[in-house]
C-alpha cells in the first residue's frame, strides 16, 4: 500500500507563488513515477507535471511549462511542485500521484485559488 500526503495549498493573488509538497509512504520502493494532477470545477482532472524516479526526468502541461517545477526531495519519498506566476486559471484541487508497478496512487487533494 502506499499513501501519499499533500500539502501546501492555499490563497494567492494573481502573479504571486506556492510550493506544494507531497510525502508518499509505504511500499514505495518501486514507484516509477510521482507527479502532480488538477481538478478545477466543472472540469476533469488533468496532469500538470510528472517527475521520473529513476532518472528525474520531467514532463510538463502547456499550461504550466515554464511556471511550474516539479521536484523531487533527497529522500525520494517526496515531490514538490513550486508553482510561479499563478493565474486565476489555475485555480483548482490538486493532487498528488505515484505510479507504482501500473497502480496508481493518490492523495487526498489540496486547494489552490489564485484570486485578487
């Protein structure tokens, strides 16, 4: 099993920063890969960043690319999406997940609005 921990949402104004961390537990010696979904209401829950395990390769949504960086702890058991010029438009729950042999894996979600 493996549980997975979020943290770090919160209200920002338009322009402004947060860091979300994600602290996975359990069998997690073979997890593939971690990264970072949202879900904005009324929407359905998309991928804004993944960070390989193995080899710490990233891959980003064009939403996202060069505001975003996911990143990985020196313990490997947490990944952290430092999110930068935050619009209104990435208002949304997001959420952590771990690939873990083909199973995946999510936390319970935290809040992020961008609002003046």
């Amino acid at each position: 099993q493996v549980q997975l921990v979020e943290s770090g949402g919160g209200l920002v104004q338009p322009g402004g920063s947060l860091r979300l961390s994600c602290v996975a537990s359990g069998t997690i010696f073979n997890m593939y890969a971690m990264g970072w979904y949202r879900q904005a209401p009324g929407k359905q829950r998309e991928s804004v960043a993944t960070i390989i395990t193995r080899d710490g390769s990233t891959n980003y949504s064009d939403s996202v690319s060069g505001r975003f960086t996911i990143s990985r702890g020196n313990a490997k058991n947490t990944v952290y999406l430092q999110m930068n010029s935050l619009k209104p438009e990435d208002t949304a729950v997001y959420y952590c997940n771990g690939n873990l042999l083909g199973n995946y894996y999510w936390g319970q979600g935290t809040q992020v609005t961008v609002s003046s």
